[in-house]
C-alpha cells in the first residue's frame, strides 16, 4: 500500500473525511469509519459514485462520518439491504456500501440480510457487530454470545446468530471476519470486498465501549485483543499494481479476483486457511462456535463465480436512471400491437 | 312467454373454480363485445385454487351500464353444490341452463329449464377425465350462442383469438362449441328465448381490458424502470403484466431496461422502490391492504425524506386478511395517513379503467414531481375484471422528472440545498447518487434534518421541513387530477363518489332520475381534495357520498375539507363485497329522500 | 438587586451527555422535592449516547405548575460549545455559574455570574479524569445549594439515597458536593441570589416518578404476565422497568409467574402478545411511532380476530425516525386507525403520572373486556421525565378477564358460538386454547368468519361480524376512562385537551383568567370520544384544541364526533418537540380572542 | 405402530379429523394433514390441548382441516412464530403444532422463522414446502432450486433457501427433511417431534399439483418418487413401548428422547446417517446441496439437549392463562416498599 498524498483519482485522503461523529469517544464503530475512509482512498473509489447506506443505531449513523462527497441514505431499522438493493438497480455503477449493527443485522434485519445475500446484491456490507444495541442503551442483541453478562448483571440466555455462518449457507461469496481494531486487515478486507462484484459480508467486531466493553466480554476491546485468532494476514493488490507483483512470498495464497487484482493470505503458523475451499470455511466456522475462548478473523469464505444480481437482471450500462422516454416508450406501433390484444 | 328482451340482461355461469370455466365465460363476453354490444363480465371467484363454487356474471347493456345487477336472467348452472340456489336465483321468466346430472330437484316452474347432459356430449372429445371437464365449458358455450343468438362466426373467432398458436385446441373447442349449439338447437327452440344478443355498433375503438392489465401499460408507458413487489391477490397480476410487457418492449441488445425485484415481502418491497427511486429510477410497487400495513414504516420514510415512489393498492376487503377475492374501497383513509406522526400522501383514484391507464402514467410524474411517494388506489373490482374503456391514448406528453439538478445545471445555479423551498411551492431540488459535481452529495435520513440535510434536533431547523412538506402535498392539487362535475350545478342533490363506485352511481343516477329524483354528481380522482369539492358540497342540500368501506372514510375526509358540512353529508354505503350495483345506491338514496335522517 | 422570587423559577443545566451529569440533577430536583417544594425537572437530551448538547430544566414552582415556562432564572453552564447560548439564554435579573474554564466570552451584565473552578475543585477527589468529569457536577449542586438556600441536610440525605449501598460513593460525593458549597461560600453572597427555595409542606405523601416507571408498576398491578418487546426510546424503560419489577415480585419459589420475551422486532412484538393473549395471558408491549407503524397489519389481526393486547405507545417526534429524544402527540390518528380496512381502536389518553398508572393497569381489563388491542398513549415528556403524582392507590377490584366460559361454565351453558352478540353489547364470549371440553375448541381467523368462527365468503356473515364489532367498540364507552370537565359550565370558551398537554393547559387557563379571558375546560381520556365532548363543544363559542403535533389530530376526531363544529374548533399546536409550554398556549389563544380566525 | 381403534386416551382417529379440505385434489399438503393426524392418534395427544398456529397460504389453511377439538389460529402471513412463541408461553403444557409454507417461512417468514428457532420455542414447526406460492397462483418462493422451471416457461434465477441448513447453523435441535407422500417417515417425524422439547423442524416436500408439478421439478411428485435418497428408516417408540422392546435390530440406532421413548434409525445401505452428529449433518446437507439428482430425506439433525424457552423463562407449571390476582399483584407492603422508592 503506498502512502502517496494522492491516490489514481488524484484525490487526498482528506476528500474522503466525512462530518465529525458523535459517537463515545473510543468506539470502535469510529474506527471501521476509519479504515472505511483509508479503503476507499487508497482503492481510489470515485467518492461521486459511492452510496453509504445503513438502517438505524450508532454504528448506522456511521455514513455520515466518512466520504461526504458520496450519497448516504440512512433509512429505517433493519431494512436498509432493501433499500440498498434498489438504489443498486437504479443505477449499477454506483459503488454500494452499507454499514449496519447487529440489531440491526440479525435482529430486526434478518428477513432482509438473508434475502439480500439470496439476491446477491454487489454490495460491501458492513455489520459494526458490538454485541447490544448501543443507540437504545444496551440491551443484548442476536449476535451476543449465551452466557455473557453486561454492566449491571444481566447474563444473556440466548446462543448467538452467527452471521458469517448463515451468509455462507445461503451462498454468499465473500465472507469475512475481522475486529475493528485490526485496521491493516479491515482495510484489506474492505478493499477486496469493493472489488467482489455481489454481495460481500464482513461481520467486524466492533466494542460498545459504553455498554459492552467488560473485560471477560467477548465483544470488548480487552478480551479481542487477547483472544483474536487470525486465520492469515490478508493483503489486498489491485489489478494496476497486480502486474508488478512477479512473486508470491512463501506461504502465502494467492486468491484472484475476476478483475485482476488478487487477495494475498500469508500463513500465521503452519496453515493457511483456504477461502474458496467451502469445507474449510464451515470448519473455521465451527471452530469459532465450539471455542469460546477465540475469534477468528480473516477472509472465510470466497466464491468469485456468483452471479451479482445487476447480471441476473441483465442490466445495461446505462443506468436505469438516466433512461428516457425515447429510450423507455414502446413505439405507437408496439403500442398498438399490445392494445390489439384488448380487442 | 314474456316478451323479448334485447341487450339487457345477466348472464351468470355457476361452476367450481379451477375447472377451467374462466375461458369459457371470457369467450361469450368478448363474443357479446365483438357483436358491438355493451358488455360487462364479473368473476365472483373464491379465495382458493381450485374446487370451490364460483360465479361469473356477465352483464349485457345496451345502454353501456356496467355495473353489477343484482339481477340473473340467465343462470348457467354446473355445480351440484350450489345448483338449488342458483336454480333459485333465477328472476322470473328467466332462463336456466343446467347440467342434467345436478337438475334433479329443480321444481321451478316461472323460469325455463334447458337441461344438457354436459358428460355425454364431450365424452367423443376426450378420454380424459380432466380434459373433459374443461370441454364441458365449450358446451355451453354453444348453448348460450344458440339461445341468446350470438353470432356463430364471432363466437368462433374470439375462441380461436383465446387458443391462439395451438390450432389443434382451437379446433377441438371449436367443434365443441359447435356440439353444444347443435344439440341446443336440435333440443331447444331458441325462439322462445326471451333474453337476446343483437348486434350493435357500440364498442368500436373501445378496449376490452382488465384494471391490472391497464395499470401495468401505464406503469411500461409512464416509463416505470423498477419494480418491487411481492405477490398478493388482486394485485399480483398489475406486475406480472408489468414484467410481462417489460419483457417485451424493454429488451434492447439483450439489455433490460427495467428491473424487476420479487421480494421477501412488502416491507422489502416498499425499501426497494425507495432505494431505487432515491437513485433516480421511476419505481413502483402494487399491493393490497396487508402490504399496506406493512409498508406503513417506509412510507413515512418516503414522506419525510421526499423519495419518490408509486404504490398501487388493489383494495379487497378488510380487515385483516379479510375476505381477498371480493372488493372494497376500504384503504382511503389508512393509505392517506399512512405510518406514524403527521403525514399526509398524494391518493389517485382512477374511477374506470382509462383513467386507470392515465394515471398509473401520472403517478410517476408526480411521484417525481412532488417527490414523495404517490399512492393510486384501484380495486379487486376494477383490476381483476374485464372492462369496456375508451381506446388508449399513445402519450405525447414527455415525462415530468421534477426537479431533478444534474452536473451542469449545478455548475450554474452554483447553489443546493436539498430541503430549501426555492420556488415557493414547498418542492425543493434533488439530485441524483452519482451525479459528480462537489454540490450535488447529500445525505437522506428520516431522522431530523435541515434545509441543508444536515442533521438536526433542533426545533426551527425541525418545523421549517415538515411545515414545507405540508404545503408541498397541499400544493399537489395543481397537479393531480381535479374532480368531476356531472349534472345540473342548480340541482341541490349531490352524490360524491370514487372509483369504482363510479359504474353503479351513474346508473343509479339515471333510475333516480327516471324516478323524479334528481341529482347532481362529483367524482373525486385524488387527495388531497380539490376546492371544487368544497364549492359542491356547499350548494347542495344534501350530499350522498357513496362509498364501499363500512366507515364512510370518504364521507369524513370531504366533512374535514367542508367546514358546516356534517348535516350535509349522508354516507351511502356497501360493504358486503360484491361489486356495488346501482339498486343499492337507488334504495339508500330514495329511503333518505322519503324520509331524510339526521346525521 | 431584583426583588427575592420565592419557589417560582427554573434551573437549567447546561452539560454533554454521558457526563454524569443525570445524578446530580436528580439530586437537585429530589432535594427540592422533599423540602416540599413542587418541582417538574424535564431532561432535555440528544439522540445519541455521549458528548452532544444536553439540558436539564427543574421548574420550582409553589403553586405547582408543572409545565416547561420556557424561560430560564438560574442557569448552570459546562458545556462550552453551547455556553455563549446558554448564557445569552439567562432570564434578566437572573444567575449565571459558570465553569471558569468557558466564561471567557461572557459580557452580560443583566445578570449575575458566578464563575466557579469547577476541575480545580474536584482535583484532590480524583486523579482519573473520567471520575473527576463525574464528580464536578456535584460542585454545581454544592454551588446551588448554596445559592438557592437548598437545605444542607436534605441535600446530603438525597445524595446518600441516589448511591444507596455504596458507601464510599455516597462519601465522595457528599465531600465534593460540600466542597462546592464551601467555595460558593466563600466566594459568592448568597444573600444577593434573588432565588430561593423555602421548605413548605406541599408534596407530602406525593411521589417523584417516571411516568414509563408508573406504566411499570401498573402493568404489574393489573395482571401483566406477558410482555413482548422492542428496545426504541422512549419506551424501552417501560419494559425494563416491568422485567425488573417481576423479577422482583413474581418469582415464587423458582417459578415465573410472567414472562419477558425480547423480539426480534415490533412485528414479531405484537405477534408475540397477540399469541399470549389469545391463549389467555395477560400481555402487552410498549412501543414508539416507528414501532406502531410496523404493527399494522396485526393490529388490524387482534381488531377482526378479537384478540386482547395492551399496546402502550410513548410518543416521539415524527414522521419516520424524526426526534427520537423529542416529544410529541403525533400518534393519536395513526393508533387510532391502526391497518388497512375499516377498524376503529380504543385508545386511552392518561394526562398524568397517577392516570398512566391507573390506565395502565385498566388497560388490560378493557382489552379482555372487549377482546382488542387496546393502545395507551404516553409521550416522551410524560414517560422519560420525573414528576409529582397523588401517591398511587393499591389496587381493590380484581381482574376483569372479561367474557371468558371455562368447561365449567360451558357444561352449563351448553352452547357457545364464538363470535356471536349473546349479550347484546357487540361482545361475544370466547375459550381460551386448554380448555377441556367438547364445545370450546374453535378457529381463530383473520379472514372472513361466521359467528360460529367457521370461514366464510358470505356478505351477510362477513357483515353481521365487522356490524358486531363495531358497536363493540362504540361501546367501549361504557368502561373507558370519562373525560373531565373543569371551569363554568356556563363559560363559552372551551380549551378541550388530552396526555401532557393538560400541564401546560391548566397554568395556560390560569393566565388566561388572569388576563381576564375566562375558559372552561375538557380534558379527553379515551377514544372513542363520549358523549360528553359532543355537549361540551356545542355549549361553547369556540373550542381550543390544544395538542402537540402539526396536522390537529385530535381536533379533527372531534369535529367528526360532532356535527356543526367545524365552525367552534381552533386548533391550538404546538409541534416543535420541547415540552409545551404554557405561554405557547396563552399566546395562540390570546391572539385568536384578539383577532378570531375563521375556520 | 398398533392398528388399535383406540389410542391411549380412548380416542379414535376420526376424533382427530378436522373440517373438510378445500385444497386442489392431490396436493401434497392434503397429505400432510392425513400424517398429523395419525402422529397425534398414535401419540395419544389430547385434542383440547393443541395449539395449531399458521401463517396465510394453502399450507396454511390446513389446520382447519385436523384436529377440529384443538384450538387453531391462522395468523398473519409470515409471522406466525411470534403468535406461536406468545400461546406457548401463556401456557406451556399446549402442544404448539405449526404448519406453513416455503413462501410463508423462507420469504416473507424468514426473520421469524430465525428468531423462533434461536429462541427455541417448543413447538412442531412443519414447513409444507412446494416451492411455489400456491395461494397468489404460482410465483417461485425462496426455496425453488435455481434454474428450475414453471408451467408457462418462466425459470427461476435465485438459489433456494435450504431452511434445514439455516436452522442447523441456528442451532435447532430437530432438523428433518421428509416428503409429504413418504406417509410412514412423516408419521415418525411428526411424532418424535411432539416429543422434543424445543423447536422441531420438518421441511416437508409437499408437491403443489397446480403449479409445479412439472415431471422435471425437484418439487414435484414424479421427480420425487423418483429421486428422493432416505437417510434411513425413521421409527418412533413411545416411552410406555420403549420398555417392551428389549432389543433393536442390526444395522439400527438407537436416539434417546429425554422422556424414555426414542427414535429407531434403520440402515437402508451400507451406512446409517447418524443424526446426533452435527458434522454428518452438515455434510448431508452438503450433498443435498452438490446432488441436484437427489433429495436427501430423514431425521437430518437431533440434539436434546438445546434448553427450551419455557425453562428459560422458568415458567411454573401453572399456565400464565389461568394465575389471579392473588397470585399476581404484590401484597400491599411489598407495594409500599416499590413507592418508598419514589419519595
Ligand atoms: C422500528 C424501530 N424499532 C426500534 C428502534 C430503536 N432502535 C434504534 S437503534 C436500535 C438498535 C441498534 O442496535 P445495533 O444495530 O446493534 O447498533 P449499535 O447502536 O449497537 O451500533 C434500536 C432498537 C428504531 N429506531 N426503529
Ligand atoms: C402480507 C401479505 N402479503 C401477501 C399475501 C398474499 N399471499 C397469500 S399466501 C401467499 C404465499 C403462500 O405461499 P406458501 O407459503 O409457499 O404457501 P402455499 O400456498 O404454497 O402452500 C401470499 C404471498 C398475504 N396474504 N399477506
Ligand atoms: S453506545 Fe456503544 S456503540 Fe454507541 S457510540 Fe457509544 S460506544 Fe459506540
Ligand atoms: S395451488 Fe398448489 S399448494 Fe395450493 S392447494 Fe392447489 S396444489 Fe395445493
Ligand atoms: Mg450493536
Ligand atoms: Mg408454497
């Protein structure tokens, strides 16, 4: 990654800031809004093109914290991958973030992630995932680990909803898994899912600090950075600087992407975990389960050859957006023709 | 024998649905239409597949009436399960065409019996059980040709139209027709039928069409690009047609210009067409009462952030799941203040079939307009039925994309604020996602912002926007279609109707007339309502505002509008959910005439 | 020196959220509380979580007026982003203190200002700057003990109340708050302060409570067993509130004898309520707009299927996620008419913390009574805010559960149609799932139902159910909350009112009085209106609905419910999401009196 | 099975029909209606205290059509796990029996559907799976298999939700596939299900005769009488038979229920499927995946050991319904004490 003051666009760093946040001071959601903004700067995302979107909750408020040139809409709890899929169909080059909570995510939203991901909408989607809902003050959500207990002595009775787990059985072709405070890997991973075309899951562990930062918390800055287990360390290369790259340093996979750039996965200890291989990610998966005492992190699961939904629909290179009638309007004698049948 | 009665009768086929009858009962309608006469069919059908009773009625008026009766001169009669009531139903010196197999306990002696062993006569035809139940229909289909005197040519075009591409059907439901009117002919004497079909020249240049079917060529003509739905009876069929003709006219180079989304559900259907709309495509979803309640949540959204969006609600009866195969106008008032706080939406309300056509263009040019989301309100009546309706205009008119701001218009107006009214007529500008001038991004919420989209708790920056929006709907009456006058602006009786209430207050208005009452009449087509609506209640003495809810939603918006209007308005209403028929109109009307209640 | 004003002024404290600044508030309004001083403090906070603007106002008012006055004598200011506001926003002749730190730009010498050095002060109580962020809002309350002639003793009693059973807290903070008192003291003369707070004996046997914390303790006195909920502020403490209640006195040996279940969303909320109250719990949840919105469709389910819910909604700004820590009355219409089709919901009004109390335990009596969802309407002020109310009442009357046959009952009555008007009151009676015997069983539908529950498509028994339910509603009247007439009856200028606006109402009609324009007032506690309103609004010349939201909601639920009275309502709005005020009353009425404006 | 003409409670099966169906002659769900009925006469299930609960659609409407003495509720649709989670914890000894369709669960339902299954209600979640709406006429729902086709030419784009997998990854504690017409299999389930305490899932194949029957659809009944592989023979043995039966068969596993009785797996080749083996699970449901031939039918998943809501919320053995205001309202001091703390 080179640290140039300006990136392909010519813009700075600085053109993708976005207004101030208002969230707690230290939390991680503000973090991801940094790696978010240092992805698209150094992928050189064309802020004009990029739509934020996001439902409702702290981490939801996020888009408006980064890349003020682009377009936010931030909708209604839970349903933002509707909206975000249908901004996508409007107009199939726009570059679709959407940033969400796991309340937003896996509670109220679950209907419409699992759909989203069934669609395959080209979108990076973000869950900020802390574990409560931290704009109503801290009650559990759907992702929270059974057993965990919060400030004030509730303990949670109920197994998580793994996210991760659920996008990989319902096809989705690019699951990850990262901590917000891993800002080389989230930023990687963000890079990489910008360039998967079709929906792009990266559940990010992102600590409440206010209401779910206990030190045995799983979902806390403390127990993550202990207990952080990372299945490779990822590299992203885009495709103009993929040409450059003659060699692959050992033990590390390379993981091509349609477009030419790669994604590089360089080995932690003896193995490294292969994403295109379905069965290794359904064990990591179940690795993650069964071991309370870890989280693990990386690039989990990846399947390039997933139809995005714009190709599923056959949309052409024009938006639909910008159609007119002259290109929208059957002629008068189509129009005659259908009205012949009503005769 | 009573005397003959030319082009004025109902004919009602009495069968179990998924038995194949709605071909049948189409053909004779669109035979009676060829023939140039008035035609009205209604299918009474269950909220099921396939085995259950059905009814389809088929109204033939000269005068062009089109609403339901409420009358059966001629019953077809084929389900052993309803066969005494619909043997019974028959008016008096009716004709009754049964299947000999269920005519057993048919005692009456008012009406003419025309029993037809409908198993035997297509038993050549077909082997198959199931094959011949569905020929069975095409007998009588040449009973009714014969009896009614349809012409024989027109019957067999419109069947060979109906089968079109698989000759090998058409030639075997033709000769079934043919087996039918042969035996009728050879069994009966169609002299003695009172009930006839004589050719007129009064459907020329006229469409035979159903409501769904003429919402779908508006949305394909309005230039809808999108569409979210999620299937619901009687709506589904709006973008099945829909997709249908897109498929067809919007193919270029294998390219689609348009996008079809089925979703999840309506939630998701309502955040589709928002999305899409807010990134500039003209998006429509179509529904029905539940997916109106579920949309509640987004069209606040769509209010508050002013995101353009057509939602068409094909109303059925409520509440609830209610009764969905029968019709109500029974989601005005839900639709108008449709979610949470104060809001208030644009409400089109196509009285016929053309305007249907019309204003499902429209919707999207005020969607766009107004930018906010545009509700067009039809019914199962309306949408599910075939209609008579003028001939569609081809638009000349180019589309309205409201104030939209691209790269170069804001390179000289040097100047955005999303939530601004510039104009004076509370409608800010928009621009679109991915327009790349530094002024264009903004950020959309439906939490509080200002005129700049910023986002604010604060109290002015709050109301400056919702009082603008106010004003903006308020405004819409510019725009949307304004109400019909009919009859004498002296006569001091004023009927206030909508949609496809329509059909019966016309002929009722005719019966009352006949009868010495007469009135005067106003159509409204949108909300917020138009001044003229005030104008007419205030000259009236009193107004009848007929309606099919059980609430009288109408009647309490137009008292709202009129101020001193209470001891005016008069609800007239029904809600049984069969089509509204002019009768009811007339005894609600006459009863309140002899004998004035006190509102 | 301005003359000494005596237990008639506001505090306002000016801090960020998330700073700890709630506890010491409280402590300043307890303390007032408990010398016997009416007091009304009204937090006024950012939707967000830590570091934005907040406000805390605590109105000392000897004649116990509770409403906001909107202007500002004794202002406490540490937030230095809003401070030059905060201190612009100083009443004249009133008091400014001031962090040191911020007061640079201050210029006013209208007003005293007292600069205090507040992170000095804390300095030797803690190192860790997070703790001293805490501790310096205990200086302010040292300082306004002082200033305001607080008692010492109460002072510290509160504080050791507000940290009960953390001794070493209860020191600290004790320490911190003399060491303010210490340095006022020393540095100020209080004597100057022409703000003071004398003991009286006017809030004995009074409670200081939440009014989300009164809905709590209501449902549990009224038989609450099952609560399904979603977080959404400013109703989540509701829930909580009811949980830790239950969890507290509904345990018995091990067993619940309730059950909390967190849904997935409002949806599945009311879902879930609908599912328990069907099979006989006593269950409810608590929402907001958004929440409302998304249960439409199952609101419409429990009207038609007849199913008991209690629904509370404490109101926020809308539309859409609008202001989610703002107040509103902006929900009446949208509850009132909740889903699509013809409904019509029971909907009280509780103006008050002992009414939400009492409310909210009737609510579940009225919705097994008359087999519906039953919405109890709070708002953000009432519910997140402390007030004085009567001392609540141990509830005498048992449950009503309503028309409920058990096999029993059933074994002697021997019939039993489930949807049937037995009574002649609209309500039919019904069996709860379990029950052992052979008549109880029956289907539970939100399609069309006979009387007996079984499914139909007939019009006459569709009719005859939905005409039932109706009248059942119509009737609630008989055991919904009456509305309360205030004033001569014979005045002919009417303030008809409702929820928390009757705070800012009953100071406005004093006011009003005083300046010479007497009133007479209603106070509306339940929808569907009685027959009260109907007398009270043609006995007048004019009627003010005063409410807080911008369309006039229940102003025109009362122009339907009474005819010819478009001409006497005014709508009296307020819809900005501060608390209302009375002078904001005073104003619109005043000026309409002056100058009447035609409606 | 006994063929007795009486069950344990002296009821005979007609004491379990219901009101006449008016589904489409042939439809699988009729048959599915005929298999609970037969479960709940075998197991001796008190009519008076079932709960039928549905959502809207022709799968839905079926709870009409059994167990006319039980109480039914035709809820909204989608939604009905919410309704059935509310009656099971008004009253927890109701046996919660659900019926819905691939439309009402995998589409509009899928949030739900989640949610019941995370939170672990005791109910038999029956899903009558044809792949179609049948009710709206025809459109495909989000368990139709990519690329299959409809009456009419139409085929479908999407990947199907397999919901048995979903509710794996969940957690559930019962996961079967089954096929409406395979009666003997469906009985078992049905009947081991009643005896699971917690969320039971059977996704039946339930062939819509009207609208995908085509003799190539994996929904359909020639396709599936064909194609459809069982895992094994599923066999239940109630506890008041699972002390008679002293010895099993070879080739056959044993799975205990908690109660005593328990489900007899026979081989029907080399290998029995073995569902207490949450691996095996995920690698049946892997073939079912891969093996577009085939569809893989049995007892796919079984864990008794997921602790059901009701014990999480330590409901007593009173129903909620039926405590008064004696039990309910605290006593006057304990009332006082609430106050004290507001003054
Ligand atoms: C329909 C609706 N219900 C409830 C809410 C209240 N609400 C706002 S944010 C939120 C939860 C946010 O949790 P999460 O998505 O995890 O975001 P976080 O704040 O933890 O980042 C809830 C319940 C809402 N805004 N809308
Ligand atoms: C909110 C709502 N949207 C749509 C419908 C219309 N609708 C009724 S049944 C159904 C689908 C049923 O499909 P499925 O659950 O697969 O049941 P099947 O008829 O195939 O057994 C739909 C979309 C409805 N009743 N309610
Ligand atoms: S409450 Fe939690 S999630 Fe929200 S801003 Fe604060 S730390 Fe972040
Ligand atoms: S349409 Fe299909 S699912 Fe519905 S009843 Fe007929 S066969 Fe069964
Ligand atoms: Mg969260
Ligand atoms: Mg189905």
């Amino acid at each position: 990654m080179s640290e140039a003051d300006s990136n392909a666009l010519g813009l700075a760093k600085k053109d993708y800031a976005g207004a101030k946040s208002t969230l707690c001071l230290g939390c991680g959601h503000d973090q991801i809004t940094r790696e978010i903004i240092e992805a698209a700067f150094h992928s050189g995302v064309d802020p004009f093109n990029v739509v934020k979107t996001s439902g409702i909750g702290c981490s939801s408020k996020t888009p408006a914290y980064f890349i003020a040139q682009g377009y936010g809409i931030n909708s209604v709890h839970g349903r933002m991958p509707s909206v975000a899929t249908g901004a996508n169909c409007a107009n199939r080059h726009l570059v679709t973030l959407g940033v969400s909570g796991d309340g937003d995510t896996a509670s109220i939203g679950m209907g419409q992630f699992c759909h989203a991901v069934r669609r395959n909408t080209d979108m990076v989607y973000i869950v900020e995932n802390n574990g409560v809902y931290g704009l109503t003050k801290g009650q559990f959500s759907a992702t929270s680990e059974k057993g965990v207990r919060k400030k004030g002595g509730d303990v949670n009775e109920f197994a998580e909803i793994d996210l991760c787990a659920v996008a990989v059985e319902l096809g989705c072709g690019f699951v990850a898994r990262s901590f917000s405070g891993d800002a080389k890997q989230m930023v990687a991973l963000i890079r990489a899912a910008i360039q998967h075309e079709g929906f792009a899951l990266i559940d990010c562990i992102s600590p409440c600090v206010t209401f779910n930062n206990l030190s045995d918390s799983p979902r806390g800055f403390d127990w993550l950075r202990e207990h952080n287990l990372k299945l490779h360390e990822v590299g992203f290369v885009p495709e103009y600087e993929a040409q450059s790259v003659d060699q692959i340093p050992g033990k590390t996979l390379r993981v091509d992407m349609p477009d030419g750039s790669y994604i590089s996965l360089s080995a932690l200890d003896e193995s490294i975990h292969d994403p295109t291989d379905i069965q290794a990610a359904r064990r990591v998966l179940e690795r993650d389960r069964l071991d309370k005492g870890h989280v693990y992190t990386g690039l989990i699961y990846y399947n390039p050859k997933s139809e995005p939904l714009h190709e599923v629909l056959h949309l052409g290179d024009k938006p639909l957006s910008l159609l007119d009638e002259s290109e929208l309007r059957p002629g008068r004698q189509a129009f005659d023709g259908i009205l012949q049948a009503y005769t | 024998m009573s005397p003959t009665v030319v082009n004025d009768f109902t004919v009602t086929v009495a069968t179990v649905n998924g038995s194949g009858s709605a071909s049948s009962n189409t053909i004779l309608a669109k035979t009676v239409f060829r023939m140039g006469v008035p035609v009205t069919p209604k299918n009474l059908f269950p909220s099921n597949i396939a085995g259950l009773p059905t009814w389809f009625l088929i109204r033939v008026s000269e005068k062009g009436y089109q609403a339901r009766t409420g009358t059966h001169e001629v019953v077809i009669a084929l389900n052993a399960e309803t066969v005494a009531k619909d043997a019974a139903s028959v008016r008096k010196g009716g004709v009754l065409i049964v299947d000999e197999k269920i005519a057993g306990g048919i005692t009456r002696d008012d009406i003419a019996v025309h029993k037809v062993p409908f198993a035997e006569l297509v038993k050549p035809f077909a082997p198959d059980p199931r094959l011949r139940k569905l020929l069975a229909n095409m007998i009588y289909v040449g009973v009714a040709t014969d009896l009614l005197g349809l012409d024989r040519e027109t019957v067999m075009k419109v069947v060979a139209d109906q089968f079109a591409g698989r000759e090998k059907i058409v030639k075997l439901n033709q000769e079934v027709v043919k087996v039918g009117l042969e035996y009728s002919r050879d069994t009966f004497d169609a002299a003695k039928c009172p009930f006839k079909v004589e050719s007129r020249d009064l459907t020329r240049d006229k469409l035979f069409i159903e409501g769904n079917a003429a919402a779908a060529l508006g949305a394909l003509m309005g230039g809808c690009t999108f569409v979210g739905w999620y299937p619901i009876t009687p709506s589904s069929s709006v973008c099945e047609e829909l997709i249908h003709l897109a498929k067809e006219h919007r193919v270029v180079g294998g390219d689609h210009r348009f996008a079809a989304v089925q979703a999840e559900d309506e939630l998701a259907s309502l955040g589709l067409v928002l999305g899409a709309g807010w990134a500039g495509a003209r998006a429509m979803t179509a529904t029905a009462g539940p997916g109106i309640s579920l949309m509640a949540e987004f069209a606040g959204f769509g209010y508050y952030a002013e995101i353009p969006a057509v939602v068409m609600d094909i109303q059925r009866v409520g509440p609830s799941t209610g009764m969905p195969t029968r019709t109500q106008q029974c989601d005005v008032s839900s639709c108008l203040n449709l979610s949470h706080g104060d809001t208030g939406h644009i409400v089109l309300l196509p009285g016929g079939i053309d305007e249907i056509y019309e204003q499902s263009q429209q919707a999207f040019d005020l969607a766009e307009r107004y930018q906010t989301p545009v509700f067009l309100l039809s019914d199962l009546d309306m949408g599910m039925n075939y209609w008579m309706a003028e001939r569609f205009a081809y638009p000349e008119r180019p589309f309205d994309r409201g104030k939209v701001l691209d790269a170069e218009q804001l390179a000289q107006v040097k100047a955005f604020a999303r939530y601004k009214d510039v104009d004076g007529d509370g409608i800010p500008y928009r621009t679109l996602p991915g327009t790349h001038h530094a002024l264009a991004p903004y950020f959309t919420r439906g939490s509080g912002h200002t005129e700049t989209a910023a986002y604010t708790e604060d109290s002015d920056e709050y109301q400056k926007v919702v009082d603008r929006i106010k004003r903006k709907i308020d405004g819409s009456v510019r725009d949307t279609p304004a109400p019909i006058h009919e009859g004498d602006p002296d006569c001091d009786v004023g009927v206030l109707h909508y949609g496809s209430t329509r059909f019966a207050v016309e002929e009722a208005r005719d019966m009352l007339a006949a009868d010495g009452i007469a009135t005067k009449a106003m159509r409204v087509r949108a909300l917020p309502l138009h001044a003229e609506v005030v104008e007419f209640v205030q000259s009236c003495r009193v107004v009848y505002v007929v309606e099919q809810n059980r609430d009288g939603q109408m009647a309490d918006i137009v008292r709202l509008k009129v101020p001193g209007s209470a001891g005016l308005i008069k609800k007239v209403l029904y809600y049984a959910g069969m089509p509204l028929s002019a009768t009811t109109v007339v005894e609600q009307i006459t009863a309140d005439q002899r004998e004035p209640s006190h509102v």
